[in-house]
C-alpha cells in the first residue's frame, strides 16, 4: 500500500442497518492508512472502478437532530444505498464488493473476480444512488426535516486487490493510487458543488453513453500527473435541458480560453454561467482563479492543471 492511499480492509463482524453491503467499519474517520510496498502478497493487480461516497456536512446533520432521530436516518439512508448497490450486486455477487465505512460507501467493481464493463456498471450504480437519494429526501421534505447531500466519486485503474483470510477479520482489500484518487473525486464534489465525479479514465469507458461537464484538470497530493475530472449529468438515453446546455457551453468555452491564458475572456464565458445558474460552483471557482492568474500570472511551464491541498 502506498504512503497516504486510502485502502479497504474490512470486517463483516458487527450487526449493522447495511443490509446490502459485504462489511461495515464503524468510525466515521476509520479510513485505514499504512505504509506496504506493493508485493504479490497484496493479491493481483486487477483493473477495476471504484466508487466512494460520503454524507456531505455529516457532523452538522448530526449535531442539529437528536440521536436516535439520526440513527433512524442512517438506517433508511443505508436502505436506500444499499438497494441501489445490490441492483447491480445480485447478479454480480463475484464481480462487486461493498463496504461501509462509517458514514461513507466504498463499492469496487471488477473484485474479486474480473467484470467486463466495471466503469459503465459503477457509472449506472452512482446515478441510481442519486435518484434514491432524490426519493429518500422527498420524504423527509415532506415531514418538514433536513436532507441528506452526498458526494459521490468513481475513478477506473489497476489497483492491488485480493480477498483475505476470515480469521484475521478482514474480508477484502483494494490498494494503490488508483484508490487515493477516486477518494480524493468524492471530495472534489463538494468543493465544485457536484453530485458525481468522475476521473478520465472512467469516462473514457463510458464516452458514447452518459452526459458530463469537464470541470477542471487536477493534481493531487503525491502524485505529479494531471488528471481530467468530470461532473457526471446524466445518460445519453435522456435528453439534457435547454439551460444546462447553455452552461455546457459557456463552461466550456471559459476552460478553452482558461488554457490559453486568455483569463480576462474567460472571466466573462463564467461570469455569463453564473447568469444562467447563480448556484453554478465551478464557474465561481473557475472565476477566482481568472482574477488569481491575472493578478499573479502563472509560469511559462504551466500546463492548467490545479493542484488540490
């Protein structure tokens, strides 16, 4: 494993509301870390999708209602994930594995054993969990009480994965960077105001069929390479509005002149989103960075990548 990778070492030994998950991890920051060199012992290096998810604002929300109000909302939450996981998992019981980790998800596809089509099956798996969501938080509208957000990030890469031996409480495991990253994805959701993103190699698996916003090329920490992130809108097979094309193209010609360093007519391409939707993020951070560029214009070695802290 590597230094700050997060990976999956997961017990199934605790009762839990996660009916449709392989094994829980109580904690809410039970991310485990440690330092391995990567070895046959880790088990095979298997090309797979992996998605986390987690509850945005989770100590807010907890600290507002009482405690066994919040564990009712946690069990019915877990429900309605865990339904739209196992959709997929019932007939793929070899091909996903899934876990809980406090209050966030891991699935990864493709584990223990291979699945073709892994990045369109997590992709399918993430729009379900937002459309639930969207159900599970119609209700609580309805009875006058907060919902849930969540953030959802996939990223596709050959990470180290392998089953464990029962006897030593742990079930499974996936390690590597390309674990790190899909963790850090379902980080960026927030700071871009996204429900779902996804890394370029996920999209480059599912191009012809779903709608995204190419949102920015990012770096993070411990890794030099600059990777594409997407915000995932939708399927092909389902039309886009009027409006959200308008962004698309705005957005998009922002980034063109973004990357050439044309930023004062950039600014107005994002300027011209947040006209269309006030609530547009990306744009917003797209903006400071026009004025942060223009005001401290970047190296002649810059390639347009930004890199997360």
């Amino acid at each position: 494993m590597e230094l700050g990778s997060p990976s999956a070492n997961y017990s199934d030994k605790t009762a839990s509301p996660q009916a449709n998950f392989d094994s829980t991890l109580a904690g809410e920051n039970s991310m485990p870390f440690a330092q391995v060199t990567p070895s046959e012992t880790l088990g095979e290096h298997k090309d797979v999708s992996i998605l986390f998810s987690d509850i945005s604002g989770y100590s807010n929300l907890a600290g507002s209602i009482e405690y066994e109000e919040m564990s009712s909302l946690l069990n019915k939450y877990f429900e309605a994930m865990g339904d739209a996981v196992f959709k997929y998992k019932q007939t793929l019981k070899q091909q996903i594995n899934s876990a809980c980790i406090g209050n966030r998800i891991l699935v990864v596809f493709g584990s223990p054993q291979p699945l073709d089509d892994h990045a369109w099956c997590a992709v399918q798996t993430a729009l379900d969990m937002n459309q639930y969501l969207a159900e599970f938080n119609a209700g609580r509208e309805a009875a006058n009480k907060p919902i849930v957000k969540i953030g959802i990030g996939i990223n596709t890469d050959k990470v180290f994965s392998n089953n464990l031996v029962a006897n030593r409480g742990m079930d499974f495991m996936a390690i590597g960077a390309g674990v790190h990253l899909g963790y850090r994805l379902e980080g960026v959701c927030k700071q871009y105001g996204c429900n779902i993103v996804i890394s370029e190699n996920t999209y480059q698996r599912c191009t012809e069929r779903v709608w995204v916003r190419e949102l920015d090329s990012i770096r993070v920490q411990g890794n030099n390479r600059a990777v594409a992130v997407y915000e995932l809108l939708g399927l092909r097979s389902q039309s886009i509005s009027e409006q959200k094309q308008k962004v698309l193209d705005h957005y998009y010609k922002g980034r063109e002149y973004y990357l050439k360093r044309k930023f004062a007519i950039a600014m107005g391409e994002f300027a011209t989103v947040m006209e269309i939707d006030s609530s547009d993020k990306a744009a917003a951070i797209q903006l400071k960075r026009c004025q942060h560029w223009i005001k401290s214009p970047p190296p002649e070695d810059w390639d347009g990548a930004w890199t997360l802290s």
